[in-house]
C-alpha cells in the first residue's frame, strides 16, 4: 500500500531512531509545516535526500534519492517572523514511487519498507559492535567526545541503523546504509566501511567534522 507524503529534501540521510532538528525558513517550508500542523497527529513528512542540486533557492533543480525516510514532530516553536524550530524522530523508511511537484512544496506517493534482520544477522552483530568500540576509541583519541557506549543495541536493526546514523561518512555511503534490503546487509557493509574508517583512524593525525561529534540544526 502506498502513501502520499509531503517531502523535505535534505543534504542528509535521515534514519530510523535518529533525533533531527530542522529551522525552517525557507517560505514552501513554512507551509509545509502549518499544513502539517493544521491537520490531525501524528504531524509525519519524509525526508529524503538530495542527490543532486539544493537544498534551498527559489526554483532549485533537484534530484531526489529513491528511499527516504518518515520524519515525526515531537516539538515545535514558531517564532514571531514565521519560522519555526522543529525536532523530528525518523520512523519509518519507505520508496518513492511518485513525485507531485505540482504545489509549494512537493509531495508524493511512497510505499513503507520493511524492516527484517534478513540471514545472518545476528551473528554480524558482535563483529559491528568491536569495529565500531574501535573506531569510537580512535575518535575519542583524536579529540572528539562521543556517546555513552555502555549501552550499545544488540539487536541487528537498531545497531545497525545507530551505527549508521553515527559514522562520518559521505552522503552516498549513507544512503547506500539507508536503502539496505535489510539489518544483515546493512551490518555487513557497515563492517567493511568501519575497516575501512578504523584504517583513515589510524593513518591521519585529525579527522573531519561529523554530526556524529556535535548535534547541529539541519538549514532548509
């Protein structure tokens, strides 16, 4: 079954679980956002990123990533100039099977994906959780703070998809996680991409900056 959502492009990957704050300024936005808020709860958009073009500029070129992920408001300001300040939880992922540029801000229909552990996920679980002590051992040793690890998920969707949400990585490798068939291979490609990061860890005196190392508000 399909669903039509109002979409939020971001120069982002939005996941599962993942804490989002926006500011919203931008006019089609604003809208968005009153609509959204007019209406009945749960207040859900999608979040999708851009994988080519802006986010922001009146008439801007985009192209959009074929998965996305539901974004929930769990609070929200409006300051007096009409811009707002938004938290978001992300929720589900799902595909988008058609876009409705045809309003201020565009829409469209998308099928819900499913989450599944898929085969072996379980036991690519301990393998994850060592590379991933690891590489947050190596930020910390490059002068970063990161999380509380003492509480790390054991089951397969949600290490895999806080993992995700944590690694500094470019877009693509994070919407490549984001589009996983399922928690298996996604914790598969997150082990040859934390080897991968532990290796950089190793061999470089800094690393770059990353939402990982300080929350930040996402522009639109």
């Amino acid at each position: 079954m399909t669903e039509r959502l109002p979409i939020f492009p971001l120069g982002a990957v939005l996941f599962p679980g993942l804490v989002l704050p926006l500011h919203v300024f931008e006019e089609r936005y604003r809208l968005l956002m009153s609509d959204l808020l007019d209406g009945e709860e749960p207040h859900r958009f999608g979040v999708v990123s851009i994988e080519l073009g802006h986010e922001v500029g009146p008439g801007a070129a985009r192209r959009l990533a074929p998965v996305g992920c539901t974004a929930e408001i769990r609070d929200v300001q409006e300051d007096e100039d009409g811009r707002y300040d938004v938290v978001t939880t992300g929720g589900t992922r799902f595909r988008i099977e058609d876009v409705d540029d045809s309003l201020a801000y565009l829409c469209a229909e998308v099928t819900p994906l499913p989450e599944e552990d898929g085969p072996g996920a379980q036991d690519a679980v301990p393998p994850v959780t060592g590379q991933f002590r690891r590489y947050c051992d190596r930020l910390v040793a490059h002068g970063a703070q990161v999380a509380d690890l003492d509480d790390l998920p054991t089951e397969p969707g949600p290490l895999s998809y806080l993992v995700a949400a944590s690694l500094v990585l470019d877009r693509t490798d994070k919407q490549r996680l984001l589009q996983a068939d399922d928690a298996a291979a996604r914790l598969r490609l997150e082990y040859e991409l934390l080897r991968r990061e532990n290796l950089l860890l190793e061999t470089f005196p800094t690393v770059p900056a990353s939402e990982f190392l300080g929350g930040g508000v996402s522009p639109n």
